[in-house]
C-alpha cells in the first residue's frame, strides 16, 4: 500500500520516479502499447533433443530465436 513507500532521498530520484511512474501509466492506459514478442514453441523440438533425435536447420533456428530474447 503506498503507506509502505518510503520518499526518496533527493529531488533527481523523486524526478525519475515520478517520470517511471508516468510511464507506466501511459502504458496501461494504452497510450504506448507493449510490444508483442512472438516466438516458435520449441517443447517439441527439445523433447527430440532429449532424446538424441535429429535436429534440422529450422530447429536449430528456432532454438537460437528463443534464446536470442533473454
């Protein structure tokens, strides 16, 4: 609850929560969507992997996609 907030310690970090703040609003709101993040379902092609099966070009490309966003 924001009884729990504590105030910050100096007038830039007040600043920079507040403009944080602001920003999370405007997304919520729907003034700056989330970009959406699509990506293959790679569950099938790891159960292969587990079991020494073959992978293709194609799995190994979508393998290195889903990786590639952490």
């Amino acid at each position: 609850c924001c009884r729990a907030l504590v105030f910050a310690a100096d007038l830039q970090t007040a600043r920079i929560h507040q403009q944080e703040t602001t920003e999370m609003v405007e997304i919520l709101e729907g003034s700056h969507p989330l970009p959406s993040m699509v990506f293959p379902d790679i569950r099938n092609v790891l159960a292969r992997a587990e079991k020494e099966g073959v992978l293709e070009g194609t799995d190994l490309r979508d393998i290195a996609l889903v990786v590639g966003l952490g």
